[in-house]
C-alpha cells in the first residue's frame, strides 16, 4: 500500500467539493440565515419548523393513527419541543435512525417580578440561562422575545427589538475613566449575575407628586400594547437575547457570524433533512430538544418521556414493542463542536480538534476530565458512520473538546444512549461557542446537512 493509503488525513471541504456542490452548500445556508434571524427561541424555532413540515405534508401525530411507509407525522412538546418521523419500509422492530438536536441557546431570562426603577430609569431585573460569559452580554443591542401567559389561559407573543423600527435594549457597563476597581477582577468576578439588569426606559409618567413613575410608564406601555399587568410577568416566557441579524463573515464570505448557531447550525440541518425524506428504508426520526444548556431536564427536554411517549404510539401502531425499536436504533446526536482557534491554540490539542472549513465533526465522547458524563461511542459505530458517510460523499473530521483537563461539556447523547440507544455526537464545529455571536463556516454548515442525509438514507 502507498503512503497515502496508509496515513489518515482530513480534508479541506474546499479541496474536495464540487461547483456544483458548492452552488447548493450557499443556496443551503441563506435557508440557514432566514432560520437564525426568525427562531432567536426555542418556541420559534418549533413553529418555523411545524409550518415548513405541514407544507411538506406532516401531519400531527394522534395516538390511534395508522403508520404506514411514507407516512409523515410530527408531535410538538407543549410548543417548546419537536419530534418529526417519516415512517420506512422496514418495521420499527428493526429500529429507527434518529438525529437529535437542541433549539434552546444561552440567553437572559427576565426574573418572576422582573420590572423596578432606580436613579429614575426603568429595569429589567434577570437570570442568565446556559453557560455564559457575564462580561460578553454587557452593552450589546438585545431584543425581547417570549410569551406573556394571562389568568384565563390566553397568551401574548412577544417579539420586540428585531425590526430596525424597533427600540432595543441593553446592559450597561461603566466607562473605563471609572472602572479602576472593576478592571481588577477576573473576567468571571467582573459582573455577577445579579449585575445583568436590562435598561428599558427612563421617561415618567404623571408629575413629580407620583411614586414608581418610571416604572409605572413601561407597564403603561405593555399595557397598551399587550393588555397585560404586572402580575401577568409572573406568568410570562421571556428571553433577552442579541438583535444581531446572521451575516456573512470574511471578505470571502465563507463563514457566517450569528447568535444561537449552538444549536441551531445542527437543529436546521436536520430540519431540512428530515423535510427531503420521503421513503426511507428505515423510518427517520428528527428530534429538537428543549434545556439542554440547562442539563436536559424538565418536560420538552431529553431526560423526560416525551419521545418515548412519541415513538411507542408509533411502535403500537405497528404492533412493536418499543424497546425492540430502541435496541436496533442509531442516533446521531447532532450538536456542534469546539473548532480550533489560532488565538487560542493552547486549549486545544491540534491533532485531536476539529476544524473550520474541514467537515463535520465527529466527537466519540464529550464529557470533562476522565470522560465523566460522557456517552463514549463504540469503535462498531464509529466505522458504521465512516462507512456512511463515505457512501454519501460526506467530509468529516474527528474533534474533542479541548485538551484533556482542559473543561469539558456534554449533548443529549447519553441520554439517548440510556435508551439502549447506539449513539454518537457529531456536528458543525464553532468558534467562539456560547458568546453572543458566534461563528461558523458555511461549509462545515452543508456537510453536516449531507450528514443527516446520509444517516437518513437520502442520497
């Protein structure tokens, strides 16, 4: 054998992709752009991808229904989650072949009674959600998005901060001719999140006789405008995150900076994917989870029994016992990776870290320190994949997260994996993950679509 057959080395997209593939992997991203400017949330990122489905001829799902080959159902979990299946051939008792990924991102949660006044302006008191960098969420435009939940059962949306006739809204941060203290501490110990209070007004309403005027003018103007009161925020959804729009990034174009592409990037791709399947020999499974920056927990996330409620009414239908199904799956827990940054080289170890522009990335365990938490896919899978994904023409690389010691994170892999579920992560590697504006390559974005083909079976 020559060397080359001998040596494993990764490929450049760039070095192997065709002109026309390239045409399709931009055509593929601005659907990708539209999604990340429309779905700044998990709830808009279920109703963007309900409405594409039901265009696609998704149904939802009822217990008691039929399953038949070509059959397309769809289940949300209380608007916060999604499941979409397009029923194979084979029966469910030879398993199904599933792509998981999760629409929520890290944000800032408006607290239970989150609107006071101070110094005559008008606040915003929150709670940060995921891992982030405190210093990172000061002084960036913000907008507001959620659902305001009335007494009587009626909900308010809420989208405010997107369009460029809207006002947006912003933490404040203290002018360096004052920060002498502040730029003592650590980046960590700079701002605690207490100190992440949104300023959103400082005009009164009625004369200086008046208590909590400036307070008072802001729920005078949610009033008018959503018919709420302050009670209503006890019982309201509402999440802060950037009003940055997703551009092209580079003077090549090749890259896209965006909010939310953990794990949107992966969330689209498996949309899309799933949104091509019509007749698959195993049946395809699309799944976009809910709190998984918050450890998969609560009723639309991975840990609780949505999907299995989900797939044993698809496994009834068919007169299969669910754990059947679930002994024969593949899952393809589909979340983004850590790329290698040249400013920060010494995070990673070069060898082992995935890469911009050189496929998706392939992470056989997540995990910290000694693969704590992690799934820790089987060599079988890993070769099944590779022979996947060379069948389908897909470009992928092997990636970890960082050097050994060096942190650490986890997916809903393991999650699946206790369902007796074969699974492996792999995704769309990322720079400057879970920061307000993230980056990734457009063409790492297309081969992860193929990936998800290939796993469904599309060719």
């Amino acid at each position: 054998m020559s060397k080359n057959e001998l040596f494993y080395q990764q490929k450049h997209v760039s070095d192997v992709i065709s002109d026309e593939e390239l045409k399709a992997s931009e055509e593929y991203c601005r659907g990708y752009v539209e999604f990340l400017d429309r779905c700044k949330t998990e709830r808009e990122s279920v109703d963007y991808a309900v409405a594409l489905a039901e265009k696609r001829g998704f149904v939802q799902y009822k217990y008691g229904m039929e399953a038949r080959p070509g059959d397309k159902f769809y289940r949300s979990v209380r608007g916060k989650a999604l499941m979409l299946a397009v029923i194979g051939k084979k029966s469910l008792s030879e398993g199904v072949n599933i792509a998981g990924a999760h629409v929520d991102a890290p944000r800032l949660d408006l607290k239970q009674l989150p609107l006071y006044e101070d110094s005559n302006m008008a606040l915003f008191k929150t709670h940060y959600y995921g891992g982030i960098k405190k210093y990172q969420w000061v002084t960036i435009p913000l907008s507001l998005h959620g659902v305001i939940a009335k007494k009587d059962g009626t909900t308010v949306s809420v989208a405010i901060g997107e369009d460029e006739a809207d006002p947006i809204f912003l933490v404040t941060d203290l002018l360096p001719h004052l920060g002498g203290d502040q730029g003592k501490k650590t980046l960590n110990d700079a701002f605690s999140g207490e100190d992440l209070n949104i300023l959103i007004g400082s005009r009164p309403l009625g004369g200086t006789e008046e208590s909590d005027r400036f307070k008072g003018n802001i729920m005078k103007i949610l009033n008018e405008k959503y018919g709420i009161c302050e009670e209503d925020l006890i019982s309201a959804e509402l999440e802060a995150v950037p009003a940055f729009k997703a551009r092209d990034l580079g003077f090549d174009r090749s890259m896209i900076g965006a909010y939310g592409h953990d794990d949107r990037s992966c969330a689209y791709a498996e949309l899309a994917a799933i949104l091509d399947t019509e007749a698959p020999e195993k049946t395809a499974v699309c799944l976009l989870s809910d709190k998984e920056e918050v450890g998969s927990d609560g009723v639309s996330g991975m840990q609780s029994a949505a999907f299995e409620c989900f797939m044993e009414d698809l496994c009834d239908a068919q007169g299969v016992k669910l754990r059947h199904c679930f002994e024969n799956s593949f899952c393809l827990s589909a979340d983004v990776c850590n790329a290698l940054d040249p400013n920060f080289p010494e995070v990673s170890e070069k060898r082992n870290n995935a890469k911009l522009n050189y496929g998706m990335g392939i992470l056989k365990f997540t995990g910290a320190r000694g693969k704590s938490g992690s799934n820790d896919a089987s060599a079988e899978i890993i070769a099944m994949l590779r022979n996947t994904f060379a069948e389908h023409g897909v470009t992928w690389q092997m990636g970890e997260l960082g050097k050994v010691d060096q942190g650490g994170g986890g997916t809903i892999a393991k999650y699946m994996a206790n369902r007796n579920i074969d699974t492996i992560d792999a995704g769309v590697p990322v720079l400057s993950m879970h920061a307000p504006y993230e980056v990734v390559s457009k063409l790492d974005c297309y081969m992860t679509y193929k990936g998800v083909r290939a796993v469904y079976g599309i060719k």
